[in-house]
C-alpha cells in the first residue's frame, strides 16, 4: 500500500503545488521551481511578495518587431545586431546579441548605444531590464552601462520602440564591436578581439523564412528556427508533418527536439555536415508553407501522430 503523502492540503486552490484546478493556465505554483532556471522555489525567487525579484514573464518580447529573431539572438547566435528606433530620441541605438564583457549596454565615444542581449542578470522580465539599461545608457557618460539589481517598476522596450521591423545582420566574428572605433584605438583591443573571435561558430540567418538560423559547430550543422505560434498548435503541426515525413528539412535531415525560450519553441533539425545555409533556403520556404497548413488542420490527431506528439513534446530544453 502506498504512504500516505505528508503534505497537508492547500486550502487555496493552485497554491499547493501548482496544480490546483482553479490555478489559470501557465500559472508557477510557489513550491515549483521557479522558470528563470535559478534552482529555487518559485516562492523565493520571483513569486516572492515582499521585496522579492520582479513577477516572471514567460513571454516577455511579445508584441517586438522581430520577437522570434530577439529570442535567437539571445539565446542561440553568437554575433549579430540590428537597429532600434526609440522613442523621442535621435541617437543611433543597437541591439547587439553580445557585447564585449557580456555588459548589459554601452554610451560609446562616437554617440551611439549599444545594448546587449546576451548578459549575467536576469530579474524576471526582460524586456523590462532592457528597457532600463537602454534609459541609463541614453542618459550616461561614454563607458560601460551596467543592471547590478532589479530596476523596479517602469516602461518596458515594447514603450520605447518605434521599429516596425527589425533588420538583423549576422556577422562572422565580433569585429563589429569596433565599427566605430578610429583605426590608432583599435591596436590595443585586437588580442582581445581574436580571443572572442576564437569561440565563434560559423552562423547564418535564412532570407527565404523568419528567424531560422543556420549553424556549423564542427561536427554537425544545426537549422534552428524560433517560430511564433502557440506551443499546443505548433506540436500538433509538427507531429502531423513528421507521421508524413514531411519534417525533412533536406535529405537526411532530422527533427532531433525543440529549445523552448521566453515563451516560444525552437525547433532544432541536425543537418548532414557540409549541407551549409544556402542550400536550405527553398526547402524551408517550402516546409513554412507545409507547416501553415498542418496549424490550420483543427482535426483529432492519429494515434500515430499523438504518438509523435508526445515524442516531440519529451525532447524539449528549456533555456530560459
């Protein structure tokens, strides 16, 4: 005969463990673990209620130009930057994947900002840290813009951009950290600058779809594509084209699992080695319109393609 559990009841739905049937979808109960991956309670990281970190936000880049290519660019690309236009300012701002120390933003001596993505800190939103970073560095003398703790209540990058697209470029190396760098300064950072350029792997965004992103890490290339859709809809998609075969991205192509990442599923295909990026520009064009079709199929899935399902839904990795 099973023990009986030693966990008294909770007297408020959703507040035991999580799982009360009155807890509204997606909620954290405070004995989870809390979904920024820091290893603690969700009760005493951010569900803390006195002076704890700011609320979780699962999905904090919604409503962004270029959501899915942001998530990329924080999570999975090594080197790229895009323009942002803000609001009441006429200083040339960037959004950069990394920048150099992992510093949160930069007020560079040419007048530009730069802001990073790729950082230490996490405070629970961060499209909120983003935001805050990119006010103190707006506002800061030339030199490093640091976020050493959570900036409280205040506008959020959706409030401050004005973009209607984001227009990434990939680079191959970090040598863009000295783009506006005069040529007799750039001596003195060259060794470090190779030593970031070391760990580089070779990256490349598809034109032909959004947010796809093709990768070399030596002993395997990688299509890694953030897409949009609701995680429910986009399995059932998936796991109808998979039971058709139709989830070869190119021969010998397979759909290997899924990152998820503030609030979206990346789906990750190993590619046989020396495919590269340019090769897989139509056939993802034409998985794109497969796969629109599949999200627009509202019918019971197969046993075989719940089958599939679940094996889709086991081979996930939470990264942030």
């Amino acid at each position: 005969m099973a023990k009986r559990s030693r966990t008294k009841p909770s007297t408020q739905p959703g507040t035991g463990d999580g799982t009360g049937t009155d807890a509204p979808e997606g909620a954290v109960g405070p004995r989870q673990p809390c979904p920024c991956g820091s290893g603690k309670r969700y009760k005493a990281c951010h569900g803390g209620k006195d002076g704890g970190a700011s609320a979780f936000v699962s999905r904090p880049f919604e409503g962004l130009p270029g959501e899915c290519d942001i998530i990329a660019l924080r999570e999975l690309v090594p080197a790229a930057s895009a323009p942002l236009q803000v609001k009441d300012s006429d200083r040339t701002v960037r959004l950069c994947s990394l920048l150099p120390g992992a510093a949160p933003a930069m007020s560079r001596d040419s007048g530009e900002v730069w802001v990073g993505l790729q950082v230490q800190h996490q405070f629970g939103d961060p499209s909120r840290d983003l935001a805050a970073v990119l006010q103190k560095a707006l506002d800061a003398e030339p030199g490093v813009v640091g976020l050493t703790s959570d900036p409280g209540p205040g506008p959020r990058l959706q409030d401050l951009v004005t973009n209607e697209t984001l227009d990434v470029t990939v680079h191959e190396g970090f040598d863009y950290w000295l783009d506006d760098v005069d040529e007799e300064d750039r001596e003195g950072l060259a060794a470090a600058l190779e030593q970031a350029n070391g760990s580089i792997t070779p990256t490349r965004r598809l034109t032909s779809v959004e947010a796809a992103y093709w990768t070399d890490v030596g002993t395997k290339e990688h299509l890694r594509w953030v897409m949009p859709e609701p995680e429910d809809a986009l399995l059932d998609a998936l796991s109808r084209l998979h039971v058709s075969g139709a989830d070869v991205i190119v021969p010998e192509a397979r759909l290997v699992g899924m990152f998820r990442a503030h609030g979206l599923l990346c789906p990750v295909w190993d590619l046989p080695v020396g495919t590269g990026a340019e090769v897989l520009e139509e056939p993802a064009a034409a998985f794109k319109t497969a796969l629109d079709e599949a999200l627009a199929d509202t019918s019971e899935l197969t046993a075989e393609q719940r089958s599939a399902r679940s094996g889709l839904a086991n081979r996930q990795v939470t990264i942030r």
